[in-house]
C-alpha cells in the first residue's frame, strides 16, 4: 500500500503541496484529478522519489522513501513502473529495444528471454508484431501503448500514469483507458492515474482523490464525486463534465 502523509513541497514562493494526504490501495486504480499546474506531477514525481518533500513522507509498504537513497531507493523503485505523460520513448531505439531498456539495466535475461517478454507485452498493449519499428512510425497512441508495455515489462507491483490521454483525441484517450483498465483487471497492479480529464477519471478510477490548493480536497467513487455538493469538487467537476 502506499501512504502520503501530510507532504508538502515549496517551489520559490510557490507552495505547490500544502499537506497532502491520501492513501492508495492496492489492486484497484485510484485517479488523481486536477487542474493543469495544481501539482500532480509534482505529487507523482514525490511517490517514486524523484522529488523530496519539505515536510511530511510517502510510505510504500510501511518503508519511507523519502528518507531512501541510493540502492535502497532504487530497490524500492524497482518494483514500481511509471508511465511519463510524453511516453518518454527513445527515438533512436526500436519499439523492442525501449521495451527492454529497463531489464536490460537490472537483470540478466538473455535475448530469447527477452524476445519473449517483448513479445508478450506488446500483445497485452495490442501491439503484436511492431518489435522492429521505431518510434517515428507510431502514432501517438501506439507510442503511448509502448510507453505501457514498457512499464508492464518488469512485472511491477504499482504502476504510476501521469496525463495518459492527454494530447490524444477522444477516440484514441478512450481506448487507452480500456487498456488501462483491461491491464488492472488482468495482472492486478496497482494503478495510480494523474490526469485533467475527468471523462478519463470516471471511465478508469476505482477511487477518484482532487487535488487543489495543494490538498486532497475529495475522495471517492466516481459516482459520489458527481453528486458531491461540495463547491470546490462542484466547480471542478461542473466545468469540465461533458
Ligand atoms: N522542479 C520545479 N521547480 C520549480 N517549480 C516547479 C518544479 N516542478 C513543478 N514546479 C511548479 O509546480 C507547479 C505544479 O506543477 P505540476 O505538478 O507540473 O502541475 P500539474 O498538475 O499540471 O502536473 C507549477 O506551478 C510548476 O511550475
Ligand atoms: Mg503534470
């Protein structure tokens, strides 16, 4: 399970996390809504340790990793997969070789292991068959599948999204929340979605928490954020709900 507590994060004299609160459970997806610059990036770079916090801590299975460096950290992160919001490809490298870029780096699998596991996710993304393209020859919503099967490829235990549809039109966004959703029933990882759209949101989240004003100002199921009365969720909500 991963907890934040109480976090918090000045940037200058910009106070982007005022004492975040949250609790993620594991095996179901919980989307982390917001407006664009509230902060959720920033909360998801804090979760994998890419970023320190001023005051308070992120536990990931009752260890503090914002106390962790080095291998302690890196064995920590190890078990979790995060899906950046451009899909973070390398574009000089095949659709194969940015799949296993990461096992590559941290195990000793050979190449019909890896073949294999290429193989494998790019089916689970339906994907089957791209191992030799490069990312010039992708859409966007086939690099973002990559970016996916990439993720998947170290068998994680949580598996962070920031803005995965972002940037794609609806039909495409809609089709990577299927998948995201498909890939949460199937291998039961623990999903953590940062994301604007909140179409996306009620499409994917078990559990929905709003960020604004660097706090957690709700959290819920999809259904009771739409009934919620609240007047900042309502806002929110309201203003984008189509
Ligand atoms: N490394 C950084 N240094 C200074 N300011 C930052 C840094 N990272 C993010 N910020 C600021 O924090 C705020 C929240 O950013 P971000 O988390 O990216 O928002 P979003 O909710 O759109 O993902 C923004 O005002 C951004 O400019
Ligand atoms: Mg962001």
């Amino acid at each position: 399970m991963i907890q934040i507590v109480n976090l918090k994060k000045t940037f200058g004299d910009k106070k982007v996390l005022r004492g975040v609160n949250l609790e993620i459970m594991d095996g179901a997806t919980t989307v982390i809504i917001g407006p664009s610059g509230c902060g959720k990036t920033v909360l998801l770079k804090h979760i994998v340790g890419l970023i320190r916090p001023d005051e308070g801590k992120v536990m990931i299975d009752g260890v503090n990793i914002s106390n962790l460096y080095g291998t302690s950290l890196f064995k920590v992160r190890e078990h979790i997969s995060v899906v950046f919001q451009g899909g973070a490809l390398l574009d000089s490298l095949s659709v194969s070789n940015n799949i296993t870029l990461g096992l590559r780096k941290h195990t000793k699998l050979r190449e019909p292991e890896l073949s294999k596991i290429v193989k494998e996710k790019l089916e689970m993304v339906k994907l089957g068959g791209t191992e030799k393209l490069m990312p010039s020859e992708l859409s966007g919503g086939m690099k973002k599948r990559v970016a996916i099967a990439r993720a998947i490829a170290t068998n994680p235990k949580y598996i962070l999204y920031d803005e995965p549809t972002t940037g794609l039109d609806p039909i495409t966004a809609n089709k990577i929340d299927k998948l995201i959703c498909n890939l949460q029933q199937k291998l039961k990882i623990t999903a953590i979605v940062v994301t604007h759209d909140l179409t996306s949101a009620y499409n994917i989240g078990d559990t929905i928490a709003m960020l604004r004003e660097g706090e957690i100002i709700f959290e819920g199921t999809p259904k009771e954020i739409r009934n919620c009365e609240e007047q900042k969720v309502k806002e929110f909500v309201r203003g984008r709900d189509i």
